[in-house]
C-alpha cells in the first residue's frame, strides 16, 4: 500500500496526527483521492472546487518530480511538496484551533485571514495591569495578539479586584504581571507572554519600548506617561494613551504617522495639589473597562491597519452623563517631545505627581512620626495627642485612627480655629503626601507641634494594625 507523506503545514491545520497517509492508489492521483476519503478534512486544501489539484503543491516520487497520473508501486512513498512561494503561506501562520478561534474574525470584512495575522505577528507593550491594562490585556489576548509585554512593579492588593478584572482573590499577593499572565494563557494559550515584574524607568524604558511595536499606557502616573511618551517618539512607536479619574476617561492615540504626541496635549504636568491620585478621589470600577476597552480597539485598528486612528483627537467619556465627546488638536511646533524643542527634557516637571511636593512645601524629616511612634504616644498616660484626618469624606468609609478629628485638606485653611496650636497634632491621610502638606500649612501658622503620620493610614495598617483595611 503506497503512502503519503504530508508537510508540516497541513498537520497543524487539518489536526492530523501522523505525517504519513497510507491508502489505496494505483496512481497518485488515486492514491491523493483515497487519502481525501479517509481524511476529509484534506480535501480542501489539496484540490479546488472543480476537482483540479492545487498546483502550489509539488509531487515528489522517490526522489523525482511526479505527476497526478504517475503510476504507484505497493510500498511507494509520495511526498507533497510545497512550492517555494506556495499559496499556503497566509494558512501555514494560522493553525486550525486559531482559526475556529477567529472564526468571527476572519468572516469580518476588512479583517480577514490577513487582519488576523497582522494580529499574530504583533508585539504590543502593556504598561500597567491595574485597572487599565487588566481589560487592555484580556481583548488584545482574546483578539489573538501573538506576543504581549506585560509590565508592573506592584503586586496583587484585595482593593484592586473591584475594577483590576485581569486578577483575581486567588493571586492576592502574586506580582500583578504573573497574575496577569496566568489568566491571559488561560484566555489564549496561542500567545506569547512577556512579564517584567518591575518599574519601567530611564533605564530600561528604550530596550523594553524597543521590543515591541505598540504601546498601551495603562499608568497612573505623570512621570511614567511622560517617560513612555518620549521613548516612543525617539524610537517611532504609536502609543495608545488612556486615563481614567472618578467618573471620567480619556483615550487618544499618539505618534501615529507623525501625529500630534502626548507632549503636544499637555506640555506640562498638573501641581501636586492637583493630581489626581494625590486627592485620593477614587474610581468606579467600571469606568477602566470602558475606557481600556477603546484603547484595546484602537490597537487592533492600528495592528491591522484600519478605520480611523484617534490621532490629533482626544475623546473624553463622562460615565455619569453616558456622553461622549471630542477634542481635536494638532501637533505643536514648540513640543519638548516631537516639535522643535525635542530632547529637552522636563524632568523637573515631570517630578511634580502624587509622590513628591513642590520645593517650598517639603518639611523636615523632624515633623514626621512613624506608626509605631505614635502608637507609643497613645498608649502613654495623659496623652494629648491630636489625631487629624486630612483625607476626603469618602475614604473615612473605609478605615480610620478612632477619636480622629476629620478636616479635609482643601477645607483646613478655613478651620483653624477648630485646632489648638499649643497641642501635638499628629496629621493623617492615606499615604503621607497630603498630610505633609496640612504640616507645612500648620507649621506656618504657628501650629509648631504638628507633625505628618509617616506612610500615612497605610504606614499604620502595615506596621501597626494588620487588620486595617487598606485601599
């Protein structure tokens, strides 16, 4: 009995489990038909709709070139050949369980076979798998991206799996990029994932950036954005930008084809007091599947080419009206980032987030209190010690130091009175970096013992309370 000896590529997209077919045929062309009838997944690809063998195939007899009426011996061996620039390409870069699982893709008009490999052959950078980069990851890895960067310094938290859908309460404690990768294989084993459990930085943001041929910013952060902005203008990267604050979003696509950058929309960074993770204001946990699910459609449009880039366009999303809206801008001659003035960099601006002060609200190592410095002071007889919580309403709901007087920041200026400047005022918020700020405001006063709880609320819970929530 003769038998048939298949490429490689067919296995992949047939599922056939052996390279060799061995089937009647006193011809090939017998011997090829009797294989189609055991094996009729086959028949598709060898022969065409009328009956004609598909001439990207080569037969190959022993060692000689064959033809369909070739005559066969009993234990001759047949092997098909593919020519050298064969019509099987496109199908030898998608396996048979990729494409029942992009059926919906490859019956879509302007995605097709080759949108689908233009998916495949993608190298796209997530920065952050938090709230963002958690819905980002999921579609982009269900859509069939074949390689996806993952980078976070942070690890699971319990407060993050109200929006962080990408994690769950079984890798609490696990680095978000792990736990990220471990439910992104589950999603889609056909990918590849790169996870790199650390901060991206001036360090190693071009080699990281490099590697890939798409960014999508899922940070929290000014300097991050500004540093990924820039690399990606240096290295000719689109990034595809989104940020989300309480109820409101906003997604743009940058540097595409010589678009405006993230520089050109905002040259400059907000103060500290303005910063939006510094105000501690929260966001429903929805509005980051919303707004990343954008980002993640705006990188598969530019993946595969399609539709119309939000480049030079800022759309804004307000979750409590349900409204779209949109911003055109253009690219700015002037920009520190892809304009005239590129190169220059503005790190001292770019400093100016939630995690630092502006110079001249800096206070001393000397006005600040550890935990466990405090919970010493309580604990003293006759203590007099004045707790003050300068965080919003809202993040009293969560955990708070008991006896604490409550005055938000923004309304301290005005309540002075209510504070007696002769007592130690031990000043509270989440972190710290509020309540430096209430310090240097009491300090200048006249307030002369207030001091900042060091790490804040969060300090507390981790070196004092381990049963405080945290968030």
């Amino acid at each position: 009995m003769p038998t048939l000896m298949l490429p490689d590529v067919l296995l992949r997209i047939t599922g056939l489990p052996e390279r060799s077919v061995s089937s009647e045929g006193e011809t090939v062309k017998e011997l090829l038909t009797s294989a189609c009838q055991k094996f009729p997944e086959l028949s598709a690809h060898l022969f065409y709709e009328s009956g004609a063998f598909k001439d990207h195939f080569i037969l190959s007899i022993s060692g000689e070139l064959g033809h369909m009426e070739s005559p066969l011996q009993a234990e001759q061996e047949v092997e098909l050949l593919l020519a050298s620039s064969g019509g099987l390409d496109e199908e030898r870069a998608l396996t048979r369980e990729e494409v029942q699982r992009y059926a919906r893709h490859l019956t879509l008009p302007n995605v097709g076979r080759k949108g689908q490999l233009k998916i495949k052959h993608s190298r796209v950078l997530i920065i952050g798998t938090g709230g963002l980069g958690s819905p980002v990851a999921m579609y982009l890895a269900a859509a069939g991206v074949g390689t996806i960067g993952l980078i976070d310094h942070d690890i699971v938290e319990e407060s993050n799996l109200q929006r962080q859908i990408a994690h769950g309460t079984s890798t609490i404690g696990m680095p978000k990029v792990e736990s990220a990768k471990r439910r992104l294989l589950d999603l889609n084993p056909h990918i590849n994932i790169n996870a790199y459990h650390e901060a991206l930085n001036k360090d190693n943001a071009e080699a990281i950036i490099g590697a890939h041929d798409l960014v999508v910013d899922g940070t929290d952060n000014f300097s991050t954005r500004y540093l990924v902005n820039d690399v990606c203008v240096q290295l000719s990267k689109p990034l595809v930008y989104g940020a989300i604050s309480q109820f409101d979003g906003q997604v743009s696509v940058f540097n595409h084809k010589a678009s405006p950058c993230y520089r050109c929309l905002f040259p400059h960074t907000p103060p500290a007091e303005l910063a939006p993770n510094c105000v501690g204001g929260g966001v429903i946990g929805v509005l980051p599947g919303v707004v990343g699910l954008l980002q993640a459609t705006e990188a598969i449009k530019l993946m595969i080419g399609i539709g119309e880039p939000l480049a030079g366009r800022l759309l804004r999303f307000d979750a409590l009206s349900m409204r779209f809206n949109e911003l055109k801008f253009k690219r700015r001659d002037d920009c520190a980032g892809c304009g005239s003035k590129k190169g220059t960099s503005l790190d001292e601006e770019t400093s100016a987030v939630c995690s630092t002060m502006p110079l001249h609200e800096r206070i001393p190592d000397e006005w600040r209190i550890t935990p466990q410095q405090l919970q010493q002071r309580l604990a003293a007889e006759n203590s007099d010690v004045r707790l003050l919580d300068v965080r919003d309403e809202g993040e009293l709901e969560i955990c708070q130091l008991p006896q604490s007087l409550h005055i938000p920041l923004a309304s301290l200026h005005r309540q002075l009175s209510d504070l007696n400047p002769t007592q130690e005022i031990v000043v509270i918020c989440r972190s710290g970096v509020r309540a430096d700020r209430a310090t240097h405001l009491l300090r200048g006063a006249g307030f002369d013992q207030a001091v900042t709880l060091a790490g804040g609320i969060l300090g507390w819970a981790k070196d004092v309370d381990s049963s405080m929530p945290s968030y």
